[in-house]
C-alpha cells in the first residue's frame, strides 16, 4: 500500500468499531422512540435452529476477529480494530443467565453496517496482497477472513429476510407468548398502556432510565441559581479529577526516573505528593465537590420524595382502598434511593469510564498492543463477571425487598390494630406471622450477602489473574532490556488505577441495581393514574348555592353487579335529604359518587347546574362538608385538628364551632385544653367526642353542602340526641344529605329516599313513606318496636 492508502486503512479500521458501537446505540435509541421492541422481529421465536444459526455465524465472526498470529506483520490500527471486533461480537453471544440467545434486530442494523467496512477492507487487502510476490501467506489468510466475514455477515441479513417474508405477522417478535422478551442488553418500549417497569432480569436500562426520566425535572435545580452554579462548578471539579488521575501515575514515572543520579529530585516529588492529595474520592477535590454537592442533593430529594407523596394523596379513592399501607410507607420511604442512584451515575459512572477509557489508550499506543489486548480481556471478563452474577443476585436481592415489604405490612398491620389483636387474644398468633415474616426476610438476606461474598472473590482472582499476566510480561520486558524501571513503575501504576474503577464496577453496578430495585415500588406509585382526575379544560368552582340533581345515574365496581341503577333526585338550596336502605344497598356509594370519589359509569350529577365533571375536584369538594361514620384525627392536638379544615380561621371561629358541636366545655375541661394530644387517630377520645369533633370541622368549614354518613350509627341514645342537635345546628341553612340506619334521624328531613339493590324504590316526606305501607314503613315498625336492634333487617 501507498501511504495514502495506509492512511485511510487505518482510519476505517478506527472508524469500524465505533461505527457498529454508533449503530447499535442510535438503532436501540430509535426503537425506543418509535414504540417498538428492540427485540428482533424478523425471526420467529419458536425457531431454534434460525437462533443456532445466527449463533454459530456469531461466534465465527468473534473467532475470524481473533485469528491473527502475532508473528504477522500487522499495524496497530488492524489489530486494534480486531480486538474491539472480538469484543464487540464476542459480547452479543456471551451466555445469559435468564434467557438463550436469540438475534435483535439492532444486531442485524450492525451487520448492515459492517458489510461496507468489510468490502472496503478487502479491497485494501487484497491489493496489498497481489501487489507482492510471491504472496504473502498471513495477508492471505486476513484476507481469506475477511471476505468469509463478508459471506457470514450477508448471510445473516438475507436469512433474516427470508424469515420475515415467512411470518404471518411482521411486527412478530423474537420472543415467545409466554413473555420471554430479553434483548440482550437492549431495551424494550413500553406497551400501549403506558409504561410499566417490570424487573431488571428482564427489562433494558433504557427502560429504567425512561422510566425514572419522570423524576428529572425534579432534580435539576431550575428553581435556584445558585444551586445551578454550584452543579456547575461540581461538573468542573468532576473533570479536574479526571486531568489528576492521568497526572498521577505519569508524574511517579518521572520521580523513578529521576532517581539515582546523585540529586535529590525534591521538585518531582512535591509536584506527586501534590498531585496524590488532589486525587481520589477522599482527595480535596473530590471533598470540595461533595460539600458542593449536598445541598443540590438535598433538593433534589426533598422535590421527588414531596411529588410522589403528593400524587399518592391525589390518586382515586379505588387505589386506597386496595392498597397495603405497610407496603406503601415502606415505598415511599425509598425515594433516597433515587437520589442515591443519580448521585452515583453522574460520578462515579461517567469517571469510570472515562478513567477506564484513558487507560486503556495509553496502554494501547505507549506500550506493546499486547498489554491492551490483556487488559481489555480482563476488563470484558470481569465486567461479564460481575453482570452475570448481578442478574443472579438481582433475583434474591428483589426477594429479600419484597420480603422486608411484608414485614413492614404485617409490623404496620398489627400496630394499628392494637386493640382488636388484644380483643381477640391474637397476641401470639400476631407474633407468629410476625416470626414468619423475619425468617422469610433473613433466608433472602442470606442469599444475598452469600452471592456478593462470591462474587467479590470471582472478581478478585480475574483481576490477580490479568495483573500477574502484565507484570510478569513486564518483568520480561526489563529483564531483557526491552524497558526501564520507571516504565515498569508507570504501567504498575496504571494498573492499580484501573483496578479502583473495575473494583467500584462491581460494587456500583450491584448497587445501581438495589437502589432500582428498591425504587421500582415507588416508580409504580408514581405510574398509577388516577380513576377519577380533572379535565384539561374544568373551570373552577367558585361559588356554590347547593343545588343537587342525580340524573339516570348508574355505577358498578368494576366488574361486578351493579351497585347503583337509574338514580334520578334533586335536592334544592337549602333542603334536606335522607337515604336509607339495608346494608350494601348503595348508600355510601351514592355519597362517594357526589363526592367524586368515583364517576358515574352513565348519567350525570349536577351541582347548581354544572355537571360535576367540568369543574375541578378541588374547587368542587371545597364547598363540602363531612361527617363520617368513622372520624380519623391525626396524632396532634385538638385545635390542629378541628382547624385542619380552615387553618387561616381565628381563634373565636374555632371557638364558636365547637359551641355549635357542643364540645367547646368539655375541651376547656381537658388538662391541656385545646392544646390536649388525641393520640393514634384520636383514640384518646370517645366515639362521641369524635363525632363533635368533626361537627366542629365542618361548622368551621361553613360549607354550602353538609354530608352525613351514619354519624350516630355506633353511639349511645344519650350522646346520638346531642350529636343530632350539633347537626341540625349545622343543616340550618345547607343541603344537607343524611345516609342513617336509625330512621328516627331523619324524620324530620325534607324528603327520604329508600334505596333496595341500588335502585330508589320509594321516596317522600317520614308521614308520606308512612301512609305508603312500603318497604320504609315496615323498617319503622321493626325498628319502634324492638328499640335495641340498630341494625335491622328488612321482613
């Protein structure tokens, strides 16, 4: 060859692995973006013998890569570019723990892409072989590999297409219906339903970086340029680490060198010692840029933990009333660990490889090309290594979360029901589940720490291994005065820098993986899509005169019967309703529709003539007010509770709602007042007490709509006639609606509604039901005449 042709021969054997590397990542990018599995789809998944082929023309494509005797005359680039052919189809046929091999589609968009570097390479070759005589038998032979490389690699894609004629569906992936969809270091776009993050055996990084993208705009501090700033200047530090790591061992070749000459080389050593003190993730200016750091963590935190509690508070009343609280808490509190993973990508990843890749450079074109071909070796091994075993331990380290989600649920579970554990006399039992759930815990634990005891000694004898490999052609190398000292000095240095990042590797790649892990829960929270949510274009609610209209509304839960069938009333400003019927009849539900805890599946619910479904949720419930049947006070004190429904009222507000509640007197008598502790959920209080309690936050509320939902169900005659006076005091004036079983609550209200099988089967004034002889007169009369039966059944 001339040395022009030298010239563009070396620049396509640089430019070819980097050109494969470009396709693979830009194809699996695109992919991504167009919604499509990076999985390839041209051949059929039930089709072993295609996958074998594909294999084996892999693995010829990785040994033909390889065949190069070191006694032929090649140049550093050829060889190169080689080394990184092996690694690059080397990598798409290493084993997988969870999956056979099976071809991409991207792998085939690299094939695509290696046929022109291949035939320009050839051509090259085959005039430097022709040009001599008589020929050279190792040019021959690279060239004979090459163009079976050709034929290989041509193969390949005309299979592929051959394949895909064949199918009777061309988006048919490689993978199986039974959900087997690995894509070999690819990743997979999310289904049609949104994104849903499985787990790390089976989803890509792509996905998981998509997947916990949402939380970007939460991380970088737009809210504060000073925090900007100081990112900057973090990523400056990050980079003057990275100038240091180079300097360090270059310098401590210079101090060797510089020894023996009868001088002291007092400036070399200062400029090391100075260059070590900057250096490492203990060094200054690794310790700068985490003081600088902190406070932009901090807020990082501090805006996801706060967006993902918010958006659990604002899911559908269906979400909680499924969820387990134990498990829940337990997700929410991992919000660190995103925090913790974006911390450890930004650097300590990117500097790995950066340290990794200025290693290897140096070691390529200062020393012997065999030096770089053995550390690139290791490094692929061990990196392979650590993967593998990573997949492994991903399983048990996913078990043991579960399992600590579990302990958490049970250990919630039975705190909170302290009481019915100690009615029940289930003390022991509850010990007993507790008990289960620590052994499952601690057998997953142990299968985690074994695996990372192993893998940390698989990786210490691959890493002794490629050392002892280096140091001893080194020593030869001195030995035969083929290298100074100091030179066996640098390249040792090296090596012991490389040996932090590849050591961290293994830790940081086991601890991306437990802080994903642990994340994933929350990552689903923060996917779950409300039931009920305001549209694009509601308008905000801004005053309210209490006018309610249920039209030809029906609902069921999901699936089952339906709950509620052709509701049709109307409760004008100011009036009165009562809704009464046996359990399961539909009350509550009809409560929760007006709420808009759920929607309606048909019909419409109308306040003021606005259907309940083009105003905001939060304008709309604003106007409300409510009783339960159940109060929930919040472990604080009393005023903090009876002011959470207006915490800008004054303290004469406060005082004359609960005047109205009729507690204000029994408050004052409290040791402490307004300031007295309710304790977990107000259970310090009476039933009664609570009731009043949650009067007064209505009251103080001064809502246009009260609703009340068997407020004097669980209460004693005495307390249930103060409670009914506290809530005619409220009604004056409101819409109220009363759902009661004890129907002497609500004879004095406007109009009754009797509800059967969620249908309205009667409705009317107390003395109109009366006079029908109907279902509600037949509950009156069970009810007057047996006085004790709170919870009457229908004759």
């Amino acid at each position: 060859m001339n040395s022009g042709e030298e010239a563009l021969f070396s620049a396509l054997c640089l430019a070819y692995p980097l050109s494969l590397a470009g396709t693979y990542l830009i194809s699996s990018i695109v992919l991504k973006l167009r919604g499509e599995r990076i999985g390839g789809f041209f051949v059929e998944a039930k089709s072993k013998s295609t996958s074998a082929v594909f294999w084996l023309i892999s693995v010829f494509c990785c040994l033909a890569a390889g065949a190069i005797p070191a006694s032929w005359n090649v140049s550093e680039a050829f060889l190169a570019c080689q080394i990184a052919l092996i690694l690059f189809f080397g990598a798409s046929i290493l084993p997988d723990p969870d999956f056979p091999y099976q071809p991409t589609e991207t792998q085939s968009h690299t094939w695509i892409a290696a046929i022109p570097f291949e035939i320009t390479l050839a051509t090259l070759l085959s005039r430097n072989v022709f040009a001599t005589s008589p020929i050279n038998s190792g040019s021959a032979i690279l060239l004979a590999i090459c163009y079976c490389r050709i034929v290989c690699l041509s193969s390949a894609i005309l299979l592929l297409w051959i394949r895909r004629d064949k199918s009777d569906d061309p988006a048919t992936s490689f993978l199986s219906e039974s959900g087997l969809n690995h894509d070999y270091g690819t990743v997979q776009a999310a289904s049609s339903d949104g994104p849903k993050l499985k787990d790390a055996q089976t989803t890509g990084w792509l996905d998981y970086l998509v997947g916990f993208g949402k939380f970007l705009p939460f991380i970088w501090p737009s809210h504060s340029t000073s925090l900007q700033l100081r990112t900057i200047v973090c990523f400056g530090l990050l980079v003057a680490q990275r100038i240091v790591n180079v300097l360090v061992p270059l310098q401590l070749g210079v101090v060797i060198a510089s020894l023996g000459y009868g001088k002291m080389p007092l400036k070399e050593i200062l400029l090391y010692i100075t260059f070590r003190v900057l250096q490492g993730q203990q060094g200054v200016i690794s310790s700068i840029r985490s003081l600088l750091w902190i406070p932009i963590g901090q807020a990082a935190h501090r805006r996801v933990t706060e967006s993902v509690f918010e958006h659990v508070l604002s899911l559908s009343l269906e979400f909680h009333l499924g969820k387990k609280l134990g498990e829940v808490l337990s997700a929410l509190s991992k919000g660190s660990s995103i925090n913790t993973f974006l911390d450890s990508l930004i650097f300590q990843l990117f500097p790995m490889v950066a340290d990794l890749g200025v290693a290897a450079a140096y070691l390529l074109f200062t020393f012997d090309p065999l030096y770089s071909l053995i550390i690139l070796a290791m490094g692929g091994l061990y990196l392979f290594t650590t993967i593998y075993m990573a997949k492994w331990r991903g399983r048990a380290r996913r078990e043991m979360v579960n399992q600590d989600r579990q302990l958490e649920a049970v250990k919630t579970d039975a705190i909170m029901s302290y009481e019915v554990v100690h009615y029940n006399d289930a003390l022991d039992a509850e010990l007993g589940r507790y008990s289960d759930r620590i052994s499952g815990f601690q057998r997953a634990e142990y299968s985690v720490l074994f695996s990372l005891n192993l893998l940390n000694a698989v990786q210490n004898i691959i890493f002794a291994a490629g050392i002892c490999l280096v140091s001893l052609l080194s020593a030869y190398h001195v030995s035969i005065d083929a290298q100074k000292v100091a030179v066996f000095v640098t390249l040792t240095a090296y090596l012991a820098q490389l040996q932090a990042p590849l050591s961290f590797f293994g830790s940081f790649y086991t601890q991306i993986q437990n802080n994903l892990i642990d994340a994933e829960r929350m990552l689903m929270l923060y996917n779950e899509e409300p039931s009920v949510a305001d549209k694009l274009d509601a308008a905000h609610l801004a005053s309210c005169e209490g006018h309610i209209q249920f039209r030809d509304v029906n609902f069921s839960y999901g699936s089952r019967k339906a709950a509620l069938r052709n509701i049709s009333f109307e409760v004008k400003p100011g009036k009165s309703l009562a809704i009464v019927g046996e359990s399961g009849s539909g009350k509550s539900t009809l409560l929760r529709l007006l709420f808009r805890f759920y929607n309606p599946d048909s019909g419409a619910i109308r306040i003021d003539g606005q259907n309940v479904q083009d105003v905001t949720i939060q304008s709309f419930r604003s106007h409300f007010g409510v009783v339960p049947q159940e109060t929930m006070l919040f472990n604080d004190s009393l005023i903090y509770n009876i002011l959470y429904s207006k915490p800008a009222a004054t303290e004469e507000e406060v005082y004359d709602a609960c005047k109205a509640a009729s507690i204000h007197e029994k408050i004052l008598n409290f040791p402490d007042g307004y300031e007295t502790q309710v304790g977990e959920r107000g259970l310090k209080l009476s039933g009664g007490e609570k009731q009043r309690i949650a009067i007064a936050r209505s009251v103080l509320k001064s809502p246009k709509i009260v609703l009340m939902d068997e407020a004097t169900a669980s209460l004693d005659s005495e307390t249930e006639k103060l409670i009914l006076d506290s809530l005619t005091k409220i009604s004056k004036g409101r819409t109220s609606i009363t759902i009661a079983h004890r129907l002497s609550t609500v004879i004095h209200c406007d109009e009754i509604i009797v509800l059967h099988q969620g249908e309205i089967v009667e409705r009317g004034s107390h003395s109109q039901l009366l006079s029908y002889g109907g279902r509600y007169c037949r509950m009156w009369r069970k009810q007057t005449n047996d006085t004790s039966s709170t919870l009457p059944s229908l004759l």
